[in-house]
C-alpha cells in the first residue's frame, strides 16, 4: 500500500535564516533499470526533456521535481567528468559501464527539494519499478543507498553541533529501526567512535565552528558515517579539512543522512519512514531543555 503524503512530517524549522524554505536533495540508487530507460519512465511521469551526458550518465531538465539526473553509479564510466579516476580508461568507459552494469546499482539525484515536494518524488518509485527498477536494501555485492542531502537551519556552530548531538543520542535506537537485516547491518557506515562521542555528548563542550570542523575531521577522516558532515566542512573550511582526508567527498552546505536502505523492488517501498527519522533528530535539535536533559542522562 502506498504511503499517503500525509506521512511525510515537516521539519520543525522549516525555512533558513533567509526566510526561504529550507531545501533537500535525495539520492536512491538501484538495480536492473538502465540509465537511460530509467531518466524515459522519469519523464513520461514528471515532464521534461531527457539529455545524454555520457553513455551511463543522463539528466532530465525541466520535470514537475526540477532537474534531476540517473546515472550508474561509479565515476570510471564517466569520463567528461573532472573527477575521473584513471585517466587512461576514458576512452573504454561506454563498455565498461556495460561490463559493471549487473554490480553496479543506478543512482536517480534530484537537486534541492522544498521539502513538500517528497510525496511526489516518493510516487514515482512505483513507475520506476513496474519499467523494471528493483533492489531491496542491501546484497552480499553492497548495499543501495538512501540519502538525504538536508541544507541546515543555520551554519552557526550552536546549530550544527545540536543537530550532531541528537544524532548521536538517536543513533543506536535509529540503526535498530532501519537496518533490519544482516546485509544492511553489514554495509552501514559504522557509528562514530566512543571517545568522540562522548566529547561532543558533553555538556561542557562549547565549540566554535572551526573547532567543531577540527575536532570532527579529527576523528572522522572519512564520509563513512550514517550523517556525514565532511561535505558540510569541506565548504565551510577547505584549506583545514581537505589536508587530512583521502577518498572522494564534494563540499555542499549540506547535513548528508547516508542510508544503505533504498528498496525500490519492493511493491509500497517509501522515503517516508526514513525521513521522518531525520525528522525526529531535528525535533530533539530544536529543543533545547529537552537536548539538555538528554546530555544529562545520556538518552533522548
């Protein structure tokens, strides 16, 4: 059964500090649809005029959603791109997309979404898997990502270390909830370390924003945390985090919700239950007393 839109919850700050609406790119990867059939079945849903990037790689301009882009999801078959990897494969990147397309999931990314506008992306996840689209989670070979790309409140250190906080008092009660096989459990970013943990879970830890960015970077060099906030760092501080990390990350004003939970094969599958969990760690940031009572007991 289809989720209704009504479940999707509103964030409890709602727009920035511009009065514009806060804004949310997502990122569902999947299986078995190609590129190029899956941004067609796109098109014939929202409107809008289909591109070719590459071979592997194609957009679609001017949709009910804004412009959104499907793609295999591995920077080798790309290769007009500037992050390419191997600079030498570029002429062999239309057969090698073909060769890693049955190991390799597709990625649909939208740009950034008022927030209202997630019921319709939700509902063309049903199109998409009756064209042949399909994936549940998480296999041996990996798992298919779920991400939410949320532009903050603010960029003031008070609300990003809020958000982290509750975060981190949600964390486990979170992977409980949605890392429901052994697959997902397997492929997930791993929680952050205890000892940052408790750091930032103390009530005396008053950070400015580039000692949170220091402090962070410190004992996360890696965008592999379920809210990565190297893409957030990078943009506000590049010449300090871009000396201490390895592996690919883009800098974006973002708090990036990484799950490996997308299911599009699977009839009902929605964003919802997964965005009202992030919705339930803005809840907590925007509550001081009750953020504060937390970081006290230790629980939200």
């Amino acid at each position: 059964m289809k989720t209704p839109p009504s479940s999707f919850h509103p964030l409890p700050v709602p727009d920035g500090p511009d009065g514009r609406a806060r804004r949310v790119g997502v990122e569902i990867e999947f299986t078995g649809l190609s590129e190029r059939a899956a941004a067609l079945c796109l098109s014939q849903v929202l409107g809008g005029t289909v591109e070719e990037e590459d071979a592997h790689a194609f957009l679609l301009r001017g949709s009910r959603l804004g412009d959104l882009g499907v793609e295999l999801d591995i920077r080798h078959v790309h290769p007009h791109r500037p992050d390419h990897p191997l600079p030498w494969l570029r002429p062999h990147a239309r057969w090698l997309g073909v060769a890693l397309r049955p190991f390799v999931p597709r990625e649909l990314v939208t740009g950034p979404l008022d927030p209202r506008a997630l019921p319709e992306l939700d509902a063309v996840i049903a199109p998409l898997r009756q064209a042949g689209a399909g994936g549940r989670g998480a296999s041996a070979l990996g798992s298919l990502g779920l991400h939410f790309n949320i532009v903050p409140a603010t960029l003031e250190a008070a609300t990003v270390l809020a958000v982290l906080r509750a975060f981190l008092l949600l964390e486990a009660r979170l992977r409980t909830q949605c890392l429901t096989s052994p697959a997902a459990r397997w492929h997930a970013p791993p929680p952050y370390p205890a000892v940052y943990t408790a750091r930032v879970l103390s009530p005396d830890y008053r950070p400015d924003l580039r000692e949170l960015c220091d402090d962070y970077v410190r004992s996360n060099p890696t965008r592999h945390r379920a809210l990565d906030l190297l893409p957030l760092f990078l943009h506000l501080f590049p010449e300090r985090v871009v000396p201490r990390i390895s592996g690919k990350a883009k800098p974006r004003a973002v708090l990036h919700y990484r799950l490996p939970v997308a299911h599009v094969g699977a009839p009902g599958w929605s964003l919802a239950p997964d965005w009202n969990r992030w919705v339930e760690v803005e809840q907590l940031a925007a509550d001081p007393e009750r953020l504060a009572a937390a970081l006290c007991d230790g629980s939200a």
